[in-house]
C-alpha cells in the first residue's frame, strides 16, 4: 500500500514481470467484487526514492489521493537520501525492523 484514494480505499503498487508498475485500488471502496480500478495514466518503472507516487496518477485521481510516506510524515523523503543496498551471500539473513516509509520485502520461497 502507497496511499489512500478519497481518504478511505488503500492505493497498492503492483509490479509485473518485465519491471513495469501500475497504481489500483479496489473498485467500488471495498466490495468490489475482487475486481481492480487502474489508477495510474500508463505503467512505469519505480524510479530511486523517494518516490512521488502521484506523479504517476492518471490526472482524474490527482486531487483525491494521499501519499503514505511524504516529506511531511517521513524526514528522509525530503532528503533524496537512496536507501543503502548491500548484496548478501545465498544463505545469508538480515533482522529488519520497519519503520514509517521503509517497504519491507520478505522472500518466502525456499529451495
């Protein structure tokens, strides 16, 4: 989740194979059948943080969407400081403690 849309349906992030995202939320608030309203003016590629997801809104849903993580709530957004990236051996670990505008990915799948 990135951001609310009318202040009451979660915006998601989805990125399909070949690296291009798109913005959803659920059609219809919440019972929406499953079914997926697209949000974003075309798919794109997640630029470096911070990232200023409404950039890549189609110009209707501009108004009405909040960003979770912004210079306001999260001080390293206003920054432009890039996340630190560290390349680990296969079977090696990392404790991550989340924290206010930090996406946190878990790998579930073991060999």
């Amino acid at each position: 989740q990135v951001g609310w849309l009318d202040a009451s349906r979660p915006v998601f992030l989805e990125t399909r194979e070949g690296g291009l995202s798109t913005l959803y939320c659920r059609a219809g608030g919440g019972g929406g059948g499953g079914r997926r309203e697209a949000l974003s003016a075309a798919a794109f590629e997640v630029p470096r943080q911070p990232v200023d997801f409404g950039a890549f809104l189609a110009a209707e849903y501009g108004s009405r969407f909040e960003q979770i993580s912004t210079s306001r709530l999260d001080p390293r957004f206003a920054t432009g400081t890039p996340a630190e990236f560290t390349e680990f051996g296969e079977l090696h670990h990392v404790d991550v403690l989340p924290a206010a505008g930090t996406l946190v990915l878990f790998d579930s799948v073991s060999l």
